[in-house]
C-alpha cells in the first residue's frame, strides 16, 4: 500500500514539473510575439479572393454603420480602450495591468515612485529553490488596510509568496531565498532592486502613469529620477536577468 501511495506521489510530482514547464514555454512565446510590431501585419499580401472578401465586408461594415443613430455612436465611443493595450510585453517583463493610483494615501507613492493598486505582471527568474531552473514570477501590488503590499509569487505558488511593504524587501527575500540555496563559495553580497524587478522602472511604464491625471495629485511626488529608467541594464544584472545569474553560479 505505501508503494503504490509512492508511486502516486512521485506521478503527481512529474505531472506537476511538466505543466510548470509548459506553462514557463507558453509565458516566453506570448511575451516573444507580443514584442513583435504589431504594424507590420497590415503589410502582409492578400489575394485576389482575400481583397474580395476584404471589400465585401468594408461595404456591409460602412451599411450598418449608416444604421446606427447618433445616440449609440457615441455611447460606443465612450468605451475605454486603455486596457485593449495589455498585456503589454516591455523587454523582460509583461504587464498584465497597470493598476490605479490612490493619490489620497500617500503611503503608495514616494518622491520618485508610484505604487498603483492593482499592479499585476510577469517576470522570468530564477527559482528560489533552484536558482538553475527558470520560474515565472507573479509581481503584484495590494492595498493591505491602506499600507501597500508587494507580493511576487513563483510559478503560482501560494505557500511560497515573498511580500513586503516596500519593492525591496519583497526582492530581497527572494535574493535571500536563492543565496540559500547556492554553494557557499558562489554566493556574492546581491542589492536588491525591488522597482526594477517589479518593472516600475521601465520608462513605458512611468510614461503611461505620468499619462494619468491622478498624478498630479500625489503631493509628495517630484517626478521620476534618470536613474531610474535602466531596463536596458536589466541584462547585466543578475538580480533581475536570469541568464546572468547564471554566471555567478558556474
């Protein structure tokens, strides 16, 4: 009886090893070909029966547009398109929401960073438990009784979840978590870079929260820093890219 209980456990386990790695596969295809630019899909050739096909369906479109009064015109066009944009893929990262900024409590911004409720996206890195393997990262961003709360969340592992009240302390237990289980000899002093990892730091990202009209509300805010706009650095830091923790680890 407690072989075959084994032998059960062992293929949940394998079972659960292969959906976390098809769902790592499926997580870098979507941010690959959301990085794709999208204007080159209206440069692709149609046939002669596509072009029919293409006008045939202008002429029907531009008849029931004729339909349509005023009234339910511009009931569509107040519609908001803000969220047609997400997910939204920016270098390492993919922002699956933006969030919302509570200029009211100023415990979620700072002079150089807004903290938007809400704040949802995914990141590669490496496992905590195994810095060699790849795992996705779940970076959020609560409302905990009007204090924020950064959690980032391994491959949807809720008994595994790093928070903190601040972006750093959050990353710094995961830094933490994976010094712990490198070898003693490959362990170097890592800074977190809590922002960064959770991609506030990404000038798309800041331009489309300084596009928010809330923000000008937000009294203690001064404006982004320079510094803080370094995606292209994301690279070279092992802190953030997994291939170059992969370094520090040979």
């Amino acid at each position: 009886e407690n072989a075959s209980i084994i032998d059960e456990v062992c293929l949940l386990q394998a079972e659960l090893a292969a959906a976390r790695s098809e769902r790592l596969s499926l997580i870098e295809k979507l941010m690959f070909y959301e990085g794709l630019d999208k204007s080159s899909i209206g440069q692709i050739p149609l046939s002669n029966d596509s072009r029919d096909v293409a006008h045939k369906y202008v002429g029907d479109k531009q008849n029931m547009a004729k339909k349509l009064n005023k009234h339910k015109i511009k009931e569509i066009s107040k519609i908001p398109q803000k969220t047609s944009m997400f997910p939204l893929k920016l270098h390492n990262i993919l922002i699956h929401t933006l969030g919302e900024i509570i200029p009211a409590n100023p415990n979620f911004h700072t002079t150089e960073w807004i903290y938007p409720v809400g704040y949802v996206a995914t990141r590669i890195y490496a496992h905590p438990k195994d810095p060699r393997k790849k795992c996705v990262f779940t970076c959020k961003i609560l409302n905990n009784a009007g204090v924020p709360q950064f959690q980032l969340i391994p491959d949807n592992d809720l008994d595994g979840v790093f928070f903190g009240e601040t972006a750093s302390i959050c990353h710094q237990e995961l830094l933490n978590s994976i010094q712990g289980s490198m070898k003693e000899s490959a362990r170097v002093s890592f800074q977190a870079k809590g922002e960064a990892f959770f991609g506030l730091s990404n000038s798309r990202v800041q331009s489309l929260l300084l596009s928010d009209p809330r923000l000008e509300q937000c009294v203690k805010f001064k404006g982004f820093s320079n510094d803080n706009s370094n995606e292209m650095y994301e690279n070279t830091d092992p802190t953030i890219s997994f291939a170059e923790l992969q370094i520090y680890l040979t």
